[in-house]
C-alpha cells in the first residue's frame, strides 16, 4: 500500500494537528477517492482493482479517523507513542465519575418513563460536555508544550461520554419502535 | 452468437468503441433496464413499447418459461407456477417470511434460501429472478445490437450480505457480468443530481413494491457521499396491497381461499390501491371460483386509516437514520420521492409533514433508479472519460462476530463508507486449544440469534497454547458491491483461513457452475467451450486494461526493459487466446497479472500524487 512513513494526515496533505480545517478534509477525501476508488478500475487489470481497493480502503479508514474528534486526538497521540487504553485504565477523576452516574440515572428514568423529550435534552447536553472535551484537547495537543497525558485523560473522558451518547439513541429508538 | 474481436498485439482492440453497458432496476414489482445513448439516460422498452417488465415468471406446462406481461396475466389462474414478487425471497430462509398463509405457493424449506416448487421443478429464488434478468439481457441485446459488457444491478440500500450475493448470483445465471451492485436510493440521487444541478444534504426516500429504503446523501461536484441509510427489506407497496385484501376477506366474512382466489383478490387489491391514488372512492366487485360475489366499497379516507400504521412504519428508519448523519430537517436541502408506493396521496403528505417542505416528484418514480444505473454503468464500462462522477456508498447493517454467550462483537459498524476493511484480535478459551470456530453475523442487535448469520468457518491448527496466549486476527472486508469477505489468521504461526461470504445463503460456486451448464446444455456449447470462452474473454479484458495503461503511464512509468518483459507477456497469453486451451489461457492470466503488479504500483502512486498536484500553492482553498 503507500509507503510506510505516512500517516493519516500525510494521506490528505494535512499536518498533524488536533485543530483540523475539516472542510479541507472534506475537499481532500474527495479528490483522494476521485483517483484510487475501485469504480474508477472497473476495467482494470485485477491487480489494479486489487491495489484500488486497498487505498480507497485507507483513504476511508483514515478519514474516519480524522473527521472524528476523539479518534483524531487518540490517533494523534499514538503517533506521538501514548496509548490512551481506554480498555484497561478505567480510573476517572472523582468529580467525573459522579456526573456519569448523574448522567446515567437520568437516562433510566427518562427510558423507565418513556420520556423522549427528556432524552433528547440529555442529549444536548452530554453533546455539550464533549464539545468541551474537544476544546480542552485543543489546548492540551496545541500549543508548543502539549500535555499528553492530560490529553489522553480527556480522550478516555470523551469515550464514556460516547457510550453514553450511544445508550441515549438506542433508549429513544426503543421507545420510537 | 457475436464472433470475439482480436486485435493485433500490442494494439488495443479498439480504443474509442462505445462499449454496451446497462443499468437494471431489479424491482419487486417491475423491472427496467436503461442505457446511455447519446450522453442521454434512457429506459429501453420492449417490442410493444413497454417500459416496465411486470417481475413476474411463469413456468408453462410444455417447458416454457413466460415472463412478465404474459405471465402476469396468468396469475390468478395458474398461481402456484407464476411468481410474483419473487425479489421478497432473495437470500431469506422459510421463518423470514412474515404472513406465508397469504403467499400461495408451495414453499420448500432449504438450507440457507427457501425454494419453490413448481410445475418445472423446485426453482430458488435465484433462479426465477435470472428469468427477469435474462428478459431484460435480451431486450437490450435486441435495442443495442450486440452483447453487452456488463451492467450495474440495483438492490435496496438495506439488503443485506446474503440478498445482495443472492441478487449477484441471478445476475451471474442469466449471462450478465455485473459491473456493480448499487443501492437503489443512491441510483435514484444520481439520476436526480445530475439532472437538477443539484448540491447539498438530499434524503431519498423510496418506498418500491417491496422494500423501503431511505438515504441521506450529500451531494458536490459530482460526488455523491452517502452519510447514512436505513431502512426496512420487508416493507413496500405490496403491504399496502395485502392490508386491503386482509379488508376485504373480513368485510365479505370470507373463509380461507384457494391459491387461485387468494391471487385474484391480491391482484383486486393492488387495482383497488392504485385507483384510490386518484380517486375518491372505489366499487370492489369479484366473483370467485365458487361463483360466490363480492360487492364492497372502500374510500380514500377509509384506505388511509387502514394504511397509516405502514406509513409510520417508513418514519422509524427515516429518523434513524437522520440520527446517524447527525442531522436535523433544517439541514436537508431536498427531499427526493423513489418507487412507485410514492404515489400515494398519503405517503407524500406524511413526508412533507415530517420534512416541512414538499417532497420533490418532478421524476418518474418508476423509473428513475433504472436511469441512475445507467448512468453508473456508462462510467464504469469506461464510455465516460471525465472523471466527474463518484458515489461513496455505505455498508446498511453492522458486521460481527459471535463471542462467549452468544454475544455480537461488532467489527464493522453500519454506515461506514465502502470499501472497508477492519480487524479485531480474539484468543483462544481453553489450553491447547487448536482450532476457532468463526460465525459471522449481521444486524444491529446484541444477541447472535436475534442478528442474520452469514457464515460459519472454522481456523484450524493453531498450534497448542495456553489460554488465552494465541493472537487470532479477524479481518473483514467489504467491496464496493458491499460483499463482505473474511480472513482469520494466527499470528504467531501464520495459520490462515479465508472465505468469502456465501455458503450459508448464496448458492455454493459448484451449485452455480452447475446451474450454468444446464442452461447452456441445449445450445451448442458445451461445458467445456463455455469455459474457454469465458478464459478468451477475460484473457482479452485484461488485455485491453493493460494496453489502455500502457499508453497512458508506459513511457513514464517503466523503464524500456520493464515494458518488453510485461510486452513478452502480453504477447504470450495474446497467441493463447488464439488457441484453445482454458487452463493455459487462465496460467498466462494470472502471470500478466503478476507481471504488472509493480507498474500497478507506480500507476496507482502516480494517481495519489495527482489528486494533490499544485496544492501547495494554496489554489485549493474553498
């Protein structure tokens, strides 16, 4: 596939930042898949459609990864050699843990009371939290000093409030059903 | 039979030749088939100036097989040997189908698909939808004049795995090379967009005879990018038919019905249906086969209140999938009708309600997919040189694995953009453990048994360890057909298996191949001339694509001594062709393939740094 000094950012011409022009990732996704995807080798040699397949599937992977705030800043950080193991450390900050179980309780009660407006306005709000998440990594991965292990605390604080975020659609789809 | 062309080697057979391509609407209630004439997009009708194809087969006392008008016109008459709808089987076992007391035929349980048995045999599903795509093969064989190079098939955006490798099989079976398998909506924007100069977040919501899909698409500069779809694959016209029969068995107190019966009041209903889309109100009358009459009324209200459950029934997929794409109503620029069910007075109005704008209608809802096909198939048979034209579809449903306790581990989440590749390691549960079993499932829910399942295969001779110690990696793949295959691999022995998605709902290659000869038994040609030709003309594909690269990236991609060795090759499998060797055919195949594989490279890295060029320069700024 391309070689092995690229990165995700590399692949779309972008440096290696937090703070993104995602309309330029946008534009540049574009024009990547305009060149490798496979309709564009569907009278190809099978070893072209082969290799097509294969980069159109990075360019999405690395899009993916890019377009997403918290993949991008877990993304970022690996390049950088810290793993934010959100599997295995699991230890929060006090303060945190006890808005989760504000957080979660409320959604029980709202899915209990098939209250759908209640969950929409949990919504809002856990969406909120992670914007400030996001400003916070942009602070802590901007910057000429870049606070990595405080980073890799707020990403592993956006994963939870993804599951939540997560929990929250599938209660109103449930209730939608 | 049209005789293979041969160019001389080292020439390309010829270079501005207007290659046949077609784009096919496989639909549960019709069939179309469309081509680009002229840069034009236009369905091809039958000899009698008909556009749709009734999806209808019938399988005739002396061996004939009747497809669509005719056949259709027999339905109620011979229903166990006509098949309708026939697209509502595809890939689905005998439990999938809902309310089978309603279908009258003579359903036979198998592995994987259900069967039907029939005056001509026991045919799959597969088999009866190659009947309408034949028809359709011949129809444009007949419009275009000679054999066609391929064609892009239409399936719902919520098909999954097994309907749409089902849907490849048939294509397969009656003849046709299949280009691509594209997702209806996304078919229906292309027509649409291109049309309409159209830019922005469009939704497309088509509701056909049988399937509901709904997509949301952003649309720019000739990109289409798919953000979500959802969807229902048993939820369509057809329903709306069946809710006006099941009426007017209660209205007229009717006991059980034959299959004849049951056939002329689904036929009645669907009549009644589609006049109360223009009328008022509407006088039921039939007489069934016991001479007993049926006198009922039904009005359009009365149809609306009967029917309102089915139409709430669209809405849960639609929000859904606005929730996926993050979107709310204001950031939807338009709202596309697909499918003939859109007619209705009510289904537009739900939608204009929901959307707060008036659903656009201004193409033929029938056929509109067809021509968004044919639009696809002209680019990728390579009749379109400017490169302005890209569809970025997504994968419908999640793809996973089982784990302990009968739990989903999801690999490849719904919505993600094709082609997709994702890997997720496993560990073996017991000491000395040598082999995993592998199920790969599809759907959304947490439990195994309430998800599709795909296939099972097992990774055999893992060498013995502890628990826990081995590193098996599990890779799926997903096409831009949105075929998924599999590669489970030990990564400490390099232990590998590999399978392709089919045995436990498409038909196995061997049931095909088999199926293949049969049909091509009475011809002239046998197995074996069958075979060498398919090796001479994708002997002769290949050299085409080469030759096409040669031109365009030889002189600056390779060195004089590269291009004689690929050249030495080509000539090679050139004068095989010539002669009348299958297997030696597919040897020089595969090394002109290997041959290239560098200058593949090159090409393909030449191509990325394209797509950048000049970009330094800031001129790409929005």
């Amino acid at each position: 596939m391309q070689d092995s000094s690229s990165n995700h950012f590399s692949l779309f011409g972008l440096p290696a930042t937090f703070a993104i022009d995602t309309a330029l990732l946008d534009q540049r996704y574009r024009q990547l898949q305009s060149e490798v995807h496979p309709d564009k080798f569907a009278a190809a040699s099978s070893t072209e459609k082969l290799r097509s397949m294969q980069w159109a599937t990075s360019a999405n992977e690395a899009y993916r990864t890019l377009k997403n705030p918290a993949a991008r800043a877990r993304y970022l950080l690996e390049l950088q050699g810290v793993h934010t193991d959100e599997e295995s450390n699991t230890a929060m900050p006090a303060d945190f843990l006890m808005q989760q179980m504000e957080w979660r309780e409320a959604i029980e009660e709202a899915r209990d009371a098939k209250d759908l407006t209640a969950l929409d306005k949990l919504l809002n709000e856990i969406q909120g939290a992670a914007k400030e998440l996001q400003q916070a990594l942009e602070q802590q991965l901007g910057g000429t000093s870049p606070e990595l292990s405080a980073a890799a605390g707020s990403v592993r604080k956006l994963s939870f409030i993804d599951k939540l975020r997560e929990d929250i659609l599938q209660s109103m789809e449930k209730l939608e059903a | 039979m049209a005789l293979l062309q041969i160019a001389e080697p080292g020439m390309s057979a010829a270079p501005h030749q207007h290659r046949l391509a077609v784009g096919i609407d496989l639909g549960t209630t019709n069939s179309l088939v469309a081509t680009v004439r002229s840069g034009m997009s236009t369905v091809l009708h039958d000899e009698k100036g008909h556009a749709l194809l009734p999806s209808v087969v019938r399988y005739l006392t002396d061996g004939a097989i009747d497809v669509g008008y005719a056949a259709q016109a027999q339905q109620s008459r011979d229903p166990q040997n006509t098949i309708v709808s026939v697209k509502r089987f595809m890939g689905r076992g005998l439990n999938d189908l809902a309310d089978q007391a309603h279908i009258p035929y003579r359903f036979i349980d198998a592995p994987g698909m259900v069967q039907i048995e029939t005056r001509a045999g026991i045919k799959s599903p597969v088999e009866v939808s190659a009947e309408i795509l034949k028809a359709l093969r011949l129809r444009a064989e007949k419009a275009l004049g000679g054999e066609l190079t391929g064609a892009v098939i239409t399936v719902p955006a919520y098909f999954d795995d097994a309907q749409r490798q089902a849907t490849k099989d048939a294509a397969r079976l009656a003849g046709l090379t299949v280009l691509r398998l594209l997702n209806e909506p996304t078919a229906a924007a292309v027509a649409y967009g291109l049309d309409n100069g159209a830019e922005g977040v469009y939704i497309i919501y088509d509701l056909g005879g049988g399937t509901f899909d709904v997509s949301i698409l952003r649309l720019s500069k000739g990109v289409f990018e798919v953000l979500s779809t959802n969807g229902d694959s048993a939820l369509g016209g057809d329903d709306f038919d069946r809710r006006i029969f099941c009426w007017i068995l209660e209205q007229a107190k009717l006991p059980p019905l034959n299959a004849e019966d049951t056939r002329l009041l689904l036929t009645k209903a669907r009549e009644v249906k589609e006049w109360l889309t223009e009328h008022h109100e509407v006088q039921i009358t039939s007489v069934l086969s016991n001479g007993d009459v049926i006198n009922l009324h039904l009005t359009a209200e009365e149809f609306v209140d009967l029917t309102s459950h089915l139409v709430a029934k669209t809405l849960n997929p639609t929000r859904k999938a606005m929730r996926d794409a993050g979107l709310t109503v204001e950031d939807i620029k338009g709202v596309v009708m697909v499918g003939g069910a859109t007619r209705m007075p009510h289904i537009r109005q739900a939608v204009a309600e929901y959307f707060g704008q008036e659903p656009l209608t201004n193409l033929d809802p029938d056929k509109v997919v067809a021509l968004g096909a044919a639009i696809q198939a002209n680019v990728l048979a390579g009749n379109r040189s400017d490169d302005d034209l890209l569809l970025l579809d997504v994968i419908p449903l999640s793809l996973g694995l089982e784990t302990m306790g009968g739990l989903v581990e999801k690999v490849i989440p719904r919505n993600s953009t094709l082609p997709v590749a994702r890997a997720q390691d496993f560990t073996t549960f017991k000491d000395g453990q040598t082999a995993m079993s592998i199920h790969v499932v599809q759907g959304e829910r947490e439990l195994v048994s309430d998800c599709r399942s795909l296939a099972r295969f097992e990774l055999r001779g893992i060498p013995p360890m502890a628990a826990g110690a081995a590193r098996i990696r599990v890779t799926f793949q997903v096409d831009a057909d949105g075929l998924l295959s599999v590669t489970a691999r030990e990564q400490t022995s390099g232990v590998e298996s590999h399978i392709v998605v089919k045995p436990s709902y498409g038909l196995s290659e061997d049931t095909i191949t088999g199926m293949l000869q049969s049909s091509f038994a009475s011809a002239e040609s046998d197995k074996q001339t069958r075979a060498l030709r398919e090796a001479q003309v994708d002997a002769q594909r290949l050299l085409e694509a080469i030759n096409a690269a040669l031109q365009q990236d030889g002189d600056a991609l390779l060195s004089p001594d590269e291009r004689a060795a690929i050249e030495q090759d080509m000539q090679a499998l050139q004068t095989l062709i010539a002669q009348d060797d299958s297997h030696a055919i597919t040897r020089a195949v595969d090394a002109l393939n290997h041959a290239t594989e560098t200058f593949a490279a090159r090409r393909m890295d030449a191509s990325v740094k394209q797509a950048f060029a000049g970009q330094n320069l800031n001129s790409l700024e929005i």
